[in-house]
C-alpha cells in the first residue's frame, strides 16, 4: 500500500461508511461505501464538523452544513495549493491519496536528463499537472470540463505556477489523443485518471471497462522512444490492481520495455494507524 503524507489534510476516524477529514482547520464528513466497518465514534470531532454530506437513495445527494463555511478555502501540500469547496457528488476539489502518485512523478522528473514534457489527461482541479510543474516539467493539462480546467488554472495561479509552460485544453480526452496522434505530438510521461463513468462535452459517454485499453493503445502512440512513466489510476471497485498492471504490460511493456507495477494506494487513518484503501495505480517506467 502506497500512501499519501499530508499536513493540511487529515483522514481522522472512519466508521459506519463514512470519513471524517480535516481540510486546513475545516471538518467534514463524507460517505465512502468501502467502509463497511461500525466501530463506536468516540472523537468528539464527529460531533463538530461543519458539515455532513448525506447520499441520497434516489442517486446524489446534498451537504447539511452546521457551521458557516467559506464559499472557498486553501489547503498546500509542499508547495502547492489548493482551493477547496465542498460540491455535488460529495466532492471538494482533491482527491488527497494521489499525493502519493504527486511524489512518484515530481522525482521523476528532477531526475531526468532532460526536461519531460508531460500529458496529463482526466486531469481534474491540476494536483499532478501541478506537481509535473512544480518540478520542472512541460504540461499539457486535458479535461472536458470547462469549470475544472478554470479552477486548476487558479490551483496554478495560487501556487505561483502560471509562468510555468502549460497547455490548458478543454476537450474530450479519446478525441484529443487522436489529433496528438495526428499532429505527430510526442510525450516522455502520460498520467490518466479516468472517471468509471463520464460525458464529454458534446455528450460522448465514456465507461471505464469497455474504452480504457483502446485508449490506453492510442496513448502508447504518443509516447516518445524515450518515454519515463506512464500512471493509470482507477477508483472503480471491478477493475483491481492487477488488472490495471496486465492492461500496462500488454499494451507498454512491449513496445517500451520497462517494468510494470501496480499497488493500492491509500490515506491513513490517526484513530487507528491504519490506511484506508483509496483506489489503485499501475505504473510503467523506463
């Protein structure tokens, strides 16, 4: 198990399928279905959050807010920051496990003989973009959402990363890799982190299990001859770890060579010293 090292972020207790986290010096509690264990919520925190999000059995669901909250507030990790809010889908702006996979890329890059140029596709609110950045590599930052593409520009902003050379591309990720490919466009490092299931902006449908390996294939056309990593992360319970590596080690391995490893990776929990399981990522290196 990989896990990330925060210190502005805090998975505190888990129980009764939900978390309870702190963001900065905000407390929320989120449902995550995973945790199917009931142990008794001794942390007087359960009682003082600020704010609860409750699914709904009819699909979504709404924040109950007991303490007045900002309409957006600041969380760093190293040297970049972030703006959180909560939003629909129980969601507030980070996925803080993929630190982890932040680290794994940003000491690639220092590493290099050279400068990467980086795609970073599902790319979200920018935490690798960021990162991919913040240690020195070029960016191509891609995501169908307008808004999220928006609010990564002013994690980058925050985090005095505007200057850094960065593409910011409103699109569906399938389509652009095919004109990339078209264009001749090459990349030393790809990270995806694919929703189970999405639309692009003109109403494509994307479901992870059925488009995943094409698009895997598509993206090993652009990789370069001396490509360094390629990170695939995935939240969806029916597509385990090894899957994920197999995928990579047939369709990477090869071509590029490298080796192929895949782990879970996680948040650990203060109560218990334990680490909750947040998803998994299978990584190809040179």
């Amino acid at each position: 198990m990989r896990e990330a090292k925060w210190q502005e972020y805090e998975l505190i207790d888990t129980s009764d399928g939900e978390r309870l986290e702190r963001w900065g010096d905000k407390i929320l509690i989120r449902p995550d279905p995973q945790i199917i264990w009931k142990t008794e919520k001794k942390d007087p925190l359960w009682r003082k959050a600020h704010a609860r999000y409750h699914r709904s059995k009819t699909g979504g669901g709404n924040w109950e807010v007991y303490k007045k909250l900002p309409d957006v507030w600041y969380v760093s990790y190293n040297d970049i920051v972030f703006g959180v809010k909560p939003m629909g889908f129980k969601h507030t702006g980070i996925f803080p496990e993929q630190a982890a996979n932040w680290e794994f890329v940003a000491d690639r890059i220092k590493n290099a003989d050279r400068q990467l140029n980086v795609l970073n596709l599902f790319a979200y609110t920018g935490g690798a973009t960021l990162a991919c950045l913040n240690a020195g590599a070029k960016v191509c930052h891609v995501d169908a959402s307008k808004g999220m593409v928006q609010w990564a520009k002013e994690n980058a902003a925050l985090s005095k990363l505007s200057d850094r050379p960065v593409r910011w591309i409103v699109d569906d990720c399938v389509k652009f890799v095919q004109r990339e490919i078209r264009r001749g466009n090459k990349y030393d490092g790809i990270i995806m982190d694919p929703p189970s299931y999405g639309r692009g902006p003109n109403g494509e449908v994307w479901k992870l299990e059925e488009q995943l390996f094409p698009l895997i294939e598509l993206c090993s056309q652009v990789m370069s001859d001396n490509a360094e990593f390629f990170i695939l992360n995935s939240y969806t319970t029916g597509l385990s770890s090894g899957v994920m590596q197999y995928v990579l080690g047939v369709t990477l391995k090869n071509h590029f060579g490298g080796e192929v490893s895949a782990d879970e990776i996680g948040l650990r929990t203060t109560k218990t010293g334990l680490v909750l399981p947040c998803g998994s990522t299978a990584i190809w290196s040179k």
